[in-house]
C-alpha cells in the first residue's frame, strides 16, 4: 500500500501555529508521528 503523511492539528481559523500532527500511515497502520510546535508554546 502507498504511505501517505496525514496532516491533523487545530482545524480552526482562530488556532493557527499552536501545533500540528503529522501522522506517517500505510494503510491502516500508523508508521510514524511528527509533532510540530507553533510560536505561542516556545515560550515567547
């Protein structure tokens, strides 16, 4: 099966750059995860 990255995170307008989940799935099967942390979280 093709692997494909699903992007997952705040889906509204209002929550842009909290932080977003990249999930790495062949199938049914979730091979890898990345998380990505927005600005509001890195302590500026």
């Amino acid at each position: 099966m093709t692997k494909f990255w699903i992007h997952m995170g705040p889906q509204h307008p209002v929550n842009h750059g909290l932080w977003t989940l990249k999930v790495l799935s062949d199938g049914e099967e979730i091979i890898d995860a990345e998380m990505l942390i927005g600005y509001i979280y890195r302590g500026r």
